[in-house]
C-alpha cells in the first residue's frame, strides 16, 4: 500500500482521537452530554425555535443512531478479499445466476438496440472497442481500469452505458448492461463509473472534469485537515446546478433561513438567464475542497447517482443524503445514521434534521467520523480496480459462448 502525505496521516489521527474521545451519543446517553457545544451561528433564537418545536421528533433519531449501530456489522469483519462490495456484484448478477447464464441473443439485442451502448472484447488480454463512443473521456475511464486488470481476465466481450441513465428496465426482458448507476426498477449491472479516473463533470473549478479519485482523496482530505469540526461553519452547504426540480425547496428554504442552510444554483449548460435559477443569479461555484468549511453537506442526486457523493465524506463534515433510491456500486455499504444522516426525497424532514444536527453536536460528529473513515478505507483506487477484476470475472463465468477467433472489422484497438 501507498504511503500517506502527512497531512493526511495526521488527518486521519485527529479523527480516530476525537472518537475516542466522544462518547457515543444516542437515546440510551445524556442528552446534555450530547448537545452541541460548537460556535453558535446567526440568529441562534430562531435555530433555538426550530430545536423546541422538533425535540421530540429528533429523539426518534437519536434511537435510529443506537438501532442502526446495532445491526451495522462493518466490512472487515465478513470480508476477506480486496473489497467489501462483493454482495453488490451477487445481487446484480442473481438475475442471470438464476436464470442459467447470459445467452447470446440476449447480448446481441443489448448491444445492438441499446443507445449509449459501447461493446468491448477482451480477447489474448487485449482490449477491443467498438468504433463510436459518444463520450470520449468516459470511455476513457472505464478503459482505463479494465487495461489495468486485463493480464487477469479471460476473453469475454460487454455492453457498457456511458449514459447517465440505466437502460435493462425491470418491466422488461433483462439485457446484460453495464451502467454506473440505478435504481431499484432496473436489472443493470452496476461497474464502477468512469469518473474514478476521468470523464466527471467540468465546471469552473475542475474544467478537466472530476476525476483521479486518488488525487481527489488527498486534495479533499488536506483541506479537510484546515477546518476541524469545531472551526466548521455551522450551516448546511449546497452548490449545484438546477439539474432537477428536487432541489428546489431546499435553495427557496436557504433564502428564507440563512442562518440554517447556504444553497444556491450555479450555471449548467442549459442556463440562459436567472429564470434558471429561480429567479436569483448564478452563484459562484466553489470547489469540493472548499466545501469542507462547512460542519453539514447535502448530496443530491443529478440525472442519476451524484458523483459527489463519495467527496463529501472526505471533508469530515456530517453528510445529509437526499432520497434513497438512486445508486452507485458502493452505497449499499454505506449506512443510515452510522455514515450520513437521511433526508426525504421531498425534504419534509428538512427541519428536524437541521435542528437535530445543531442540537446533537457529538452524535453529528460522530456520524461524520464514521462516514469518512468508511470512504477512507474501503474505497480506495485498488478497492475500485479489485471490484472491476471481481465482477469482469464473474460476470465472464456466466456467458453462454466463446467470442470467435479474429478481430471484428467493426471494433478498434485500445
């Protein structure tokens, strides 16, 4: 294993002292031991009047805390191999387990009625492609992982959606797809998305798009370093396009609370004047590294999964996670109330959780603690380069053919 900076050495130091030091704050321990003792914010008498009137429906939270600690059982204790992710790959793989194998009229009809559909070879341990790939550097991406496990796999051939959206939906025959994303109505396999290594969203901050994760890890967890828990801002942060509707309540609320939530639209390709974002001008956007000043950060989905998701564990900040539905790879591990806090899909908690966090400082950090230091150790770069070799190979094992000798005229060389 690669070394760690100092900075991060110590990061990680400073976060396992302060849960040492904390008590683990739930129902079954003193409230007062676990009020918030950080820097108060502006207008603390209208927190204070949010906190009186949702007291009762926060200390339900307290004992989602002690339940969800009590069933969490954590990666290393069942898990032997390279990633804690593996039960992901049985599930989307169950569909075609039971099924007796993947046959090959059901990858031909993915592969040839599937928009966004790249098909891939593996042939001798050299990778083929078809000509046309409508996103070059998500392409990229996922060429670049499965060159790095390529001595270890047999010839098969794939359909990877660089798309955003699944595609095999659950109302239908299932077809043997590869997205990066789903939800619970589709049968897609789930591979790790293009953006660990290239092809994420370019915005002013990252005009190259997101990715390195390896880079990110470390960038994002320097700045960390800068604003421990106490130094944060005690305010919910959010930056993002208008990429949907689902957003909205939360940058109307921030306007009418400033003092509980900072969210703001930026541009996206689609903007054309303030209208776009609802009627105010577009904030500047800040970098994940900048978002870690701030003690609370939300995660929205996008048009699929967020790819923010993974960085904001990394600032150490206590992540309040919109919605449940839509998935990456490596959710399923990640816990309700052990990892993040949960928001509903139309925020109508929205307050009670702000005020539980401000209220509950202890339990906040403790949550924080526990989701970066699941990001930190069980989704590093060989965690994501393990789960492409494990799930490349399986899903190999259940092809129903052997790809024929020759390379197809139609496919190029990678």
């Amino acid at each position: 294993m690669k070394m760690l900076s100092s900075f991060s050495c110590l990061y990680i130091i400073s976060l396992a002292v302060a849960s040492a030091n904390h008590q683990e704050c739930g129902a079954d321990h003193d409230s007062q031991a676990c009020d918030s003792d950080s820097k108060d914010g502006p207008n603390e008498s209208g927190i204070a009047s949010y906190i009186s009137q949702s007291q009762g429906l926060w200390n339900e939270y307290l004992l989602n805390i002690n339940s969800s600690l009590s069933e969490y059982q954590g990666c290393d204790s069942y898990h032997s191999n390279c990633s804690c992710h593996s039960q992901v790959i049985d599930s989307d793989l169950d569909v075609w387990v039971r099924r007796g194998g993947i046959q090959r009229d059901e990858f031909d009809n993915a592969r040839d009625k599937m928009y966004g559909g790249v098909h891939y070879q593996i042939i001798n341990h050299k990778l083929y492609r078809s000509k046309d790939c409508v996103f070059q550097s998500r392409c990229r991406g996922v060429e670049y992982f499965i060159l790095d496990v390529i001595q270890h796999l047999p010839d098969m051939e794939i359909v990877i959606n660089v798309h955003d959206y699944p595609k095999s939906y659950k109302h239908k025959n299932p077809l043997p797809i590869f997205s990066f994303s789903k939800t619970p109505e589709y049968f897609d396999i789930m591979y790790p998305a293009w953006s660990f290594w290239s092809g994420g969203p370019s915005i002013t901050t990252e005009p190259r798009g997101l990715g390195r994760w390896d880079e990110k890890r470390l960038s994002i967890t320097q700045s960390a370093s800068k604003w421990p828990w106490e130094d944060k801002i005690p305010v919910a942060f959010f930056r993002g396009s208008r990429t949907n509707g689902e957003r909205d309540p939360l940058v109307l609320f921030s306007r009418e609370n400033p003092e509980f939530v900072d969210a703001q639209y930026t541009k996206n390709q689609a903007w054309k004047s303030d209208k776009d974002t609802l009627g105010y001008p577009p904030a500047e956007i800040m970098s994940l590294e900048e978002h870690c000043q701030y003690k609370y950060l939300f995660n929205f989905r996008g048009v699929a999964a967020s790819f923010r998701f993974r960085h904001l564990f990394l600032c150490g900040s206590l992540v309040l996670h919109v919605g449940e539905e839509w998935v990456e790879f490596f959710y399923p591990n990640l816990k309700p109330w052990v990892h993040y806090v949960p928001v509903k899909q139309d925020l109508s908690n929205l307050r009670v959780v702000l005020a539980f966090a401000r209220k509950n400082d202890k339990a906040a950090q403790q949550i924080a603690s526990r989701g970066y230091e699941f990001i930190w150790a069980h989704l590093k770069m060989e965690d994501v380069r393990c789960y492409w070799k494990q799930l490349l190979t399986r899903y190999s094992q259940l092809m129903s053919w052997k790809i024929e000798p020759g390379i197809n005229t139609n496919m190029i060389s990678i």
